[in-house]
C-alpha cells in the first residue's frame, strides 16, 4: 500500500481549522466591550425603538390641522310607496384650536425628553459595563491571588514531606502542612466559580451569546496610578439629572398653556360639503353644494369649579412641583458631587496604605519563611504569614475597585464621558 505525503500548505491548513461546535475566542479591552454593549445591549435598542416612535410624531405634531376628508354613498328603498333614492356626498372638515401651538410643542418636549432618556439609558448600560469589566479584572486578579496562595501551600507541604522523610520534621508539621493545603482548595475552587459566574452576567449584560468565549484584557494596576481626579470648570447644571428636571419643567409649562387654552380659546371649524343626488320620479341628479365655517368660544373656563378651570389649576400646581423639584435636583447633584470628591480623595490615600501593607506582608512572610528553614519560628507563623500575604493583596485590589467605581459614579452624575477624571490625559 502506497502512502502519499500531504503537502505541507494543506496539512497546515488542518491544523488550524476551528475545531467543529467551538467558537473563536474573542479578546476585549474596556472600550471594545462598551461598543460592543451600545449595539447589542436590548435596553438600548428598546430606548431607540421608543425613541424613533417619539421621532415620528415630533415630526407629524402639525397633523391636528390637517383636513378630513370622506365621501359617502347611499341607497334608499321605500318599499311602500315604490320609491329609491341615491345619493353621493363628499365632505372635506379642518378644524383649527388654539392650543395647536401647544400640541406642537409639546411633541418637540416629548421628543427631547425621549433624546435624554436614550441618552440616559446608553450611559447607564456603559456605567454597568465599565464597573463589571473591572469587577471582573478584580475576580481574575483574586483568583490569581488564590491560585498563587494555594501553589506556595501545596509547595510548603511537599517541602515538609520531604524534610519528613530525611529525619528534619515530625509527622503532625507535615500533617498540618497538607491540612492547610487542603484547605486552600475550596477557596480557590470558589474564586472559580464566582469568576465563572460573573462573566456569564457580563456576557448577558453586552448582548453576546452566553457560549461565546470571551476574555478580558486590562489591569487594575492602571487604578493604582491614579494620584488625583480632574474637575476643573465643570458645572452641576449640565449633569443629565438637571437636564431631565429643566425638560420636565418646561413640559409642564406647556401643559399649562395646553390647559388654558383648552378652557378659554376659541376654535374655528370650517367644513365644505359636495354631493349628489336623485330619485326614481325624478330622473335629474340634484346638486348639493355647501360651505360651512364656525367659531367656537367656550365660556365655562371662567367658572372656577369647571372641568377647563380645575384642569389648569391642577397643571399650575404640577408646574410649581416641578420647580421645586428642579431645585431639589440641583442640590442633590451638588450635595452627590462633593461627596464623590472626599470619597475618591479618601481611596486615594488609603490606596497608599494598603500598599505599603503589601511591601510589609511580603517583606515578612519572605523573612518568616527563612526563619523557619533555619528552624526558628513554626509552621503556624509561617502560614499566617503566607495568609497575610494574600489578604494584602486582595485588600489593594479591592480598594482599586472600589475606586473606579466612585470614579465612574462621578463621572455618571456629572454627564462627564467616562474615562476623563484620575487619568492622565
């Protein structure tokens, strides 16, 4: 049996093929997954559903004027007397109020309210995805953490099983030795999950298929650079939550002005009507040609107790809620602000801390370990060391996250683009 040779093209070629039900594995950074979200999240893509809805009718708000038109086709038998009539009409009516100004713009307010909750929504879906990419780089850098915890308890043990078998330690060191490295097994299995579980949220949370392997690319140590927050000139009257309250206030105004002119503006109503029409005893179409044109005053929006004058008073009252809600909002934001502000100061400083208590717990858990090969301290001093050693480290990355996290809340609260304060730019 002959056997041929593959040529060397072909066989690379099958060597990186997919293999058949896997998926190419995708890599991104923060800014990858952000663009990423803002296509494919569903939140969004409702928010411009509605938003395009609200579109439409800003731009057909004039269509209270347009006119009607209908044409109307009868037949009548009068069995009695052997009589039918026919009859054609055509009518065309336009009606004309006084709050069609209002109804205008209240569709222009109702569109900007729609741009600010898009806005809104677009911003709140990227504040999530930022915080829970660096969640994840905090899960990943834990359970790298975890993992290096249990490789230098598994190390130790068999360090010992050695010094065991030379005559250099008892029995109950070395079965300390593997009770603390079994211990560590859980906690780094559970690191595991809770990564696992967090990225299938992460994945959910951009729109991508749950199947798809994703990786994350970036470091917290970015985090730990920063010294300061920038935020210079920046005015809380342009932070999207006073957008909103200003646009609220403004809808309210001309609800008011809606409902004024609802109960005291006159309305003109012009109609024009063409038809025909005949009988059986007369065998000429009769022609029916009218032009009609009307004006409307209502005058119970005078009385105080009429529907036209409750619904203004209740519009007035909803427009001073508004007001005051405008100016709640614009506390609130400031009051939030300099919050945000001592927070952030207070993890940058204690941020300087934890890392200093990293340099000691190293420092002293590599001193421990020499003194304990040199046969000075025990076993337990040497694995509370090695613990202290872990849990400075998941201290500084959990205080970075915290960080971030405060940083991107400011930045949320201020409508500042993300990324643009504790960076250097």
């Amino acid at each position: 049996m002959r056997i041929t040779k593959i040529p060397l093209i072909i066989a690379l070629l099958i060597a990186t093929m997919p293999v058949c039900g896997q998926t190419e594995k995708k890599v991104f950074s923060i800014e990858d997954a952000v663009l990423y979200a803002k296509e494919n999240n569903l939140d969004i893509k409702i928010s411009r559903n509605d938003l395009e809805l609200s579109k439409l009718k800003n731009n057909t708000s004039w269509n209270s004027i347009s006119p009607t038109a209908e044409i109307n086709g009868n037949i009548s038998d009068d069995f009695e007397n052997d009589k039918k009539d026919y009859s054609v009409t055509g009518s065309i009516n336009m009606k004309l109020s006084a709050n069609l100004a209002t109804s205008i713009k209240g569709a222009q307010l109702d569109f900007e309210s729609k741009q600010l909750a898009y806005k809104q929504t677009v911003r709140n879906v990227e504040l999530t995805v930022r915080k829970k990419f660096y969640e994840l780089l905090f899960e990943n850098e834990n359970l790298a953490l975890q993992k290096r915890n249990l490789e230098t308890a598994k190390t130790q043990y068999e360090r010992n099983q050695e010094k065991f078998k030379s005559g250099q330690m008892s029995e109950l060191d070395v079965m300390t030795s593997r009770v603390n490295y079994q211990q560590k097994t859980p906690d780094y299995e559970k690191a595991q999950v809770s990564f696992q579980n967090k990225m299938a949220s992460f994945k959910q949370l951009l729109g991508m298929d749950i199947g798809q392997q994703l990786e994350i690319a970036g470091s917290l140590d970015d985090v730990l650079k920063i010294k300061k927050i920038y935020l210079d000139k920046v005015e809380v009257e342009a932070a999207p939550d006073v957008e909103i309250a200003k646009n609220a206030v403004e809808s309210k105004k001309n609800s008011l002005l809606a409902a004024r002119f609802s109960a005291l503006g006159p309305s003109i109503i012009a109609g024009y009507s063409y038809g025909k029409s005949r009988s059986d005893s007369n065998d000429e179409w009769q022609t029916s040609n009218k032009l009609s044109l009307g004006v409307r005053i209502p005058l119970d929006g005078w009385l105080p107790w009429s529907t036209g004058a409750v619904s203004a008073a209740d519009s007035k009252q909803n427009l001073l809620n508004a007001e005051k809600n405008l100016e709640k909002v614009l506390i609130s934001v400031q009051v939030n602000k300099d919050n945000y502000v001592r927070e952030i100061n207070h993890g940058i400083s204690l941020i300087d801390s934890l890392k200093a208590n990293v340099e000691l717990a190293d420092e002293t858990y590599d001193m421990t370990r020499t003194a304990y090969n040199y046969g000075k301290t025990d076993l337990q001093s040497l694995q509370r060391s090695s613990d202290s050693v872990m849990e400075a480290g998941v201290a500084l990355k959990e205080q970075a996250y915290n960080l971030i996290c405060s940083i991107l809340d400011l930045e949320n609260l201020l409508g500042l683009p993300f990324g643009t304060l504790g960076f250097d730019r």
